[in-house]
C-alpha cells in the first residue's frame, strides 16, 4: 500500500511559479509510474503529467507543455510538478498519482492517489 501526501499549493498571481512536491511512503517508489491530475471546480479529473517507472518516457498535457516539468527523486521517494508561467486556468485542485505498468495518461489505471492541494491563480 502506498500512501501519498501532496504539497506546495497555495495562491500565485498570473505569470507566476509554484512547485508541488508528492511524498510517497509504503510499497517501491522507483517501480512505479507517477502523475499528476487536475480537477477544476465543476469540471473533470484531467491529466497533467506522467513520468514513467523508469523515467524515459515523460507526457504533458497540451494546456501545459512547455511550462510544467515532472521530475521524481527515488531516493527521496518525491515526485515534483514544477509550474511556471501560471494561469488562471491552471486553478485547480493537484493530485499526484502512482501506478504499476507503463500507461500514463489515464486516471482510471492509477492505483494510489494523494488527497491533493489547491492551486490558484489570481489574474
């Protein structure tokens, strides 16, 4: 069983950076592939990033390419989503995620998730 326990949310003005942190405790880390999901008031769960077990295989979200990066430290057992040039789109509650296998993109194959943080973006 694995239990994970996000932080590094709170509020940023528009254009500004955050760094959400994801400590995992229970079970492997490094055998497991991680990610972060989104869910915006009213609206569904959506997916952020993913880094694979072994770190070669890292997906983005369109809405957020080029100014979000996963990073994992195993040795830590941490996962980080590093934000940059935020938005008020990007308001959202942040969910980190792990799985076995090598998907993921898809929530519904996530076996453990965090309790999230809350990230908001004033304009």
């Amino acid at each position: 069983q694995v239990q994970l326990v996000e932080s590094g949310g709170g509020l940023v003005q528009a254009g500004g950076s955050l760094r959400l942190s994801c400590a995992a405790s229970g079970g492997t880390f490094s055998n497991y592939g991680l990610g972060w999901f989104r869910q915006a008031a009213g609206k569904d769960r959506e997916f952020v990033a993913g880094m694979s077990w072994s770190g070669d295989r890292i997906i983005y979200a369109d809405s957020v390419k080029g100014r979000f990066a996963i990073t994992r430290d195993n040795a830590k057992n941490t996962v980080y989503l590093q934000m940059n040039s935020l938005k008020p789109e990007d308001t959202a509650v942040y969910y980190c995620a792990a799985k076995t296998g090598y998907e993921i993109t898809s929530a519904r194959l996530y076996d453990y998730w965090g309790q999230g943080t809350q990230v908001t973006v004033s304009s």
